[in-house]
C-alpha cells in the first residue's frame, strides 16, 4: 500500500520505509554509531570500547563483505553479516599477542558491544526492534590468582 495507490501511510510507517530505503547504503548504521559514540563520550570517560575496537571489528567486518553494514544485515539470524563478524573476530583479528584469531571473552565482549550500541538504536527509534537472540554470547572460565600474603605485603611497601 503506497502513495502510488493512493493511500497516504501513517506517520511510523513512512519512517519506517525511510529509514529500510537510507539503510540499504550503509549512512543509516554509521550515523547511528556516531551519534552513539558521541551520546557514551559525554556520560562513560572513555568509550573505547565501542569507539574504537568495535567499529575497528565492525568496518573490517564490512571491507570483508564488500558491502556496507545495515540494520537489515544485523537483524538476520542466519545472514552474511554474521558469518563475515565471526570468522572475523575468531580466525582475522590480531589479538594483543599479534597473532590472529580473539579468545572468546573478547569475542563475547564485542557481541555484548554491539547489543549495547543496538538498545541504544532502538530507544532513540534509528531502526524498529528486533529480536537479539541469535547474536552469540560466548564467555570462557578464566583461571582466578590470588596474591599470598608476603606478595601482598611486599606491594605495601
């Protein structure tokens, strides 16, 4: 149903079908994450988190698409997106070693990221909702050390 039938669409459904026409380039999703960045800049000191080690993963992910990054592309389950992510982070990304391929935690830390970032989108109305469930929430145990007294008592002097 569009204006060409002559029927006039409420105003959520035209926003809606503008913002599906300006995501399929791509300038919806990054716009997004800008003004998300610069909303976390003025409330978290630093935003690294999201500013520069998940949009560093997010273009790289996009230069291994060969197309930019969408809500559309997010928000399917099965979709190319998430494949190129994580075959990106798991197997591309340089660790803080050099060599290639996160661990999980860090892999974990940069799905929780984006939801982050996603939440935001959908309460500032940038894109309509959609479900989350099939982003990956991965954590590994990590081996917990504690300090003996005569290392704790040698880091009070």
């Amino acid at each position: 149903q569009t204006l060409a039938q002559g029927i006039i669409p409420d105003s959520a459904k035209l926003k809606a079908m503008i913002l599906f026409l300006d995501d399929r380039s791509g300038s919806v999703f990054w716009e997004a994450f800008d003004a998300f960045c610069a909303a976390k800049r003025r409330v978290v000191r630093d935003n690294g988190d999201y500013d520069r080690s998940l949009r560093k993963h997010l273009m790289l992910t996009e230069k291994k698409m060969g197309k930019p990054i969408t809500f559309d592309d997010v928000s399917r389950k099965n979709g190319h997106f998430f494949r190129a992510f994580d075959t990106y982070l798991t197997t591309e990304a340089l660790n803080a070693k050099g060599k290639h391929g996160l661990s999980q935690n860090t892999i974990g830390k940069q799905y929780k990221c984006l939801k982050v970032f996603l939440n935001w989108c959908f309460e500032q109305e940038r894109t309509k909702p959609f479900s989350m469930a099939h982003f990956r929430n991965v954590t590994e145990d990590v081996d917990t050390v504690f300090l003996t007294n005569d290392e704790l008592q040698s880091l009070e002097k």
